[in-house]
C-alpha cells in the first residue's frame, strides 16, 4: 500500500501516465497473491482499490485510463462477490472516481459510460449527489440537452437523492449552450423553479447562464429580458444574499445581449442605450463589478452595431477607445473593431503605429494586440 501511495504521488506530480501504470501493476500482484496464493498479508482494500482508481482516473496522459479504472472496479466487485469480504466491497468515492474518469474523457460515449458506472453503483453503495451531478457535468460539456434532463428527471423523482445548486446550475449550463428556439425561455423557468426551491437558492452563476441564454436567442427583447435579470440579482444580493452579488461575467453577458440586439430602429436604440447606462454603471464608486478587456470588447461590439449613423458611431467609439486605453484594456479584438468602423483619418490619429505598453497592461498576453 506504501508503494502504490508513493506511485500515485509520483503520477499526481509528473502526469506521466508511468506513476499510474506502477500503482495498477502492484495491485494486480497484490490481488494475485491474494487470490490465487492466498497471501492474506498482501490483501488489497478499498483504500487501496480506490487510490489505483482515482489515480487513473485522473491521468489524461494515458489512454484508456478510463477503461482500466472501470476494469478495475469490476475486478474489485468480482473479489467482493467472491470472498465477501467487507474491506473489498467498493465505497462511493471508488464509484465516484471511474464516473470522474469517463465524465472528463472527451471522446465520444464518455458521458454514457459514465451514466452506467452510476447504475452499477447501486450494486455495492447509494450514488450520492457528487456521482449525479459528475455524470450531469459530463453531458453539459457535450451539450447532451437530453440525456440531461432525463437525468434531471430521474434525481427530482427520487426518494434517494435530491439536486443541489450545482446540479441545477450544470442544468442552466446545458440549456444556455443549446442555442434551441426555446432555450431561453426554458433556461429562465429553471431559474424561477429554484428561486421557489425550498433547499436550492440561485447563485450569481445561476442568473449569468440565463443571461447568456438570452444573449444568445434571436429574440429582439433579448437585452430587456437579460436586464430584468441582473435587476433581480442586484435585488437579492441588496437583500443580503452575497452569492447572488454581480460579476464583472453577469455585466458583460448582459453588453452582449444588447450588442446582438436585432429588430427595428427604436429596439436597437433601447438596446444601445441600455448598454451605455450599464457600462457606465461600472464606473461608479460604488460598481459592483470592474470591466474587464472582454467588456470592452462587447461595448465596442455593441456601439459599432447599434449607432444610428456614422457620426454617432464614431464618436462613440472615439469615447470609448480613449477610456479603454487609460484602463489599460486594449485588446487586439477591440482594436480590429476600432480600425473597421472607424474613419481612416481618425483611426490613424488615435492609434499610433507602436502602441504604448500602458493601453493594454491589464489584458492577458495571449489577448493583446
């Protein structure tokens, strides 16, 4: 057990692949002799089990890494089955690791794979909500809307297990990625079902994936409907929920529900005007939040596109570049946005041909121009 600890540590700090295939070679000799030369000295546990498997479930490195965590969990349920021996029955966290290992796996059938890991479970122990929402993350990042709500279905019906804010959360997520003709609207529903949750409170990143679902929607009351929402987020963190308080994210998505505004002349001038009020609500002293160089980004988005006229467009932008600068958050897709809609003459005198260092400080490296 010592070496098969000393191997995990190994694989935990080089991420080779060569620590976790050490660890597994020891356990196979150890339920060897075990098994077949009945060396009970040597007999592996379930600490020992799941310390293999959660090393291997961890170890992108190595292919299949997935498969032999899930192989040795069988090989761990067959030694239960055969001796009976309560040491080897596998725990939640052994479940929860060859789950891990197929939820992060990015080829096709992960997340499947992990869903029956979930099953086979309830051989041995009760999958807890950890297990449920791994498998559920699992499906979100493949944008699996409707593996997810069966999902979701099954945990809201059970008497065993009840959904948290991670679960829902996850939910939002999926829903907010679909991009559906109704997945705003739907995305929405789900936060107003856990605002009337009696066990579950929204969290900011509960109203910043409704916002960003109806950022993404074709709708032309799209920028209405993602301010009510940081109206009412603004709301309760006054009301003292300091986990529903506003990011710099929950602003942002709101600019770009504005910047992709579409519709008649007087939609897009709402739209538009609701993007300088709430930009400018983070200059305050008492902002709740602090533009970013993505901020930036989409308030230039949204001026460019929503100005009435050229005129109104350059000076916009013209107002705009200057306090970008001073913040030391040009980016390089701000500025491109700059050079395209702005007049030639007047891109030319505000940008020099070598920019200062100072005007883009504050933005990542890979991000700046």
């Amino acid at each position: 057990t010592a070496l098969i600890n000393a191997w995990a540590q190994c694989e935990k700090e080089e991420r080779t692949g060569h620590g976790a295939i050490r660890a597994k070679e020891i356990l196979q000799n150890m339920m060897r002799m075990y098994r077949d030369d009945g060396k009970h000295d040597v007999k592996p546990n379930v600490i020992t089990f799941s310390t293999v498997i959660t090393t291997l479930s961890r170890c992108h490195a190595l292919e299949g890494s997935a498969e032999e965590a899930e192989a040795l969990l069988d090989s761990m349920l067959e030694l239960y089955e055969q001796t009976g021996d309560e040491d080897i029955r596998p725990n939640v966290v052994t479940g929860n690791a060859v789950i891990s290992a197929w939820a992060t796996r990015k080829a096709a059938g992960g997340a499947q794979r992990a869903e029956a890991v979930l099953h086979k479970m309830e051989q041995f122990c009760q999958p807890d909500v950890y297990s449920y929402n791994s498998v559920l993350n699992a499906y979100a990042t493949t944008g699996n809307v409707r593996d997810a709500r069966k999902l979701l279905a099954h945990m809201e019906s059970s008497n065993d297990i009840e959904p948290d804010v991670v679960t829902y959360n996850t939910m939002l997520h999926v829903l907010a990625k679909s991009r559906g003709p109704r997945s705003a609207v739907e995305t929405e529903q789900m936060l107003e079902h856990m605002e009337e949750h009696p066990n579950v409170t929204p969290t900011a990143v509960s109203y910043t994936s409704v916002i960003t679902a109806w950022s993404r929607s074709s709708s032309p009351t799209k920028a209405i409907r993602a301010n009510d929402l940081l109206q009412r987020m603004i709301q309760r963190y006054e009301q003292g929920d300091q986990s529903a308080k506003p990011d710099v994210f929950a602003f942002t998505s709101l600019l770009s529900a504005c910047a992709t505004t579409t519709g008649h002349f007087k939609q897009k001038r709402n739209a538009l005007k609701l993007a300088i009020q709430t930009f400018e609500s983070l200059s305050k002293p008492d902002a709740l939040a602090t533009p970013n160089q993505l901020t930036y980004t989409v308030m230039f988005r949204a001026c460019s596109k929503l100005a009435a006229d050229n005129q109104e467009r350059t000076r916009l932008l013209q107002h705009l570049f200057r306090n970008c600068c001073k913040d030391g958050l040009l980016s390089k897709q701000a500025l491109e946005i700059c050079h395209y809609h702005m007049p030639s003459a007047m891109s030319n005198r505000l940008v020099p041909a070598s920019l200062p260092f100072e005007w883009s400080e504050n933005v990542p490296k890979k991000y700046r121009p």
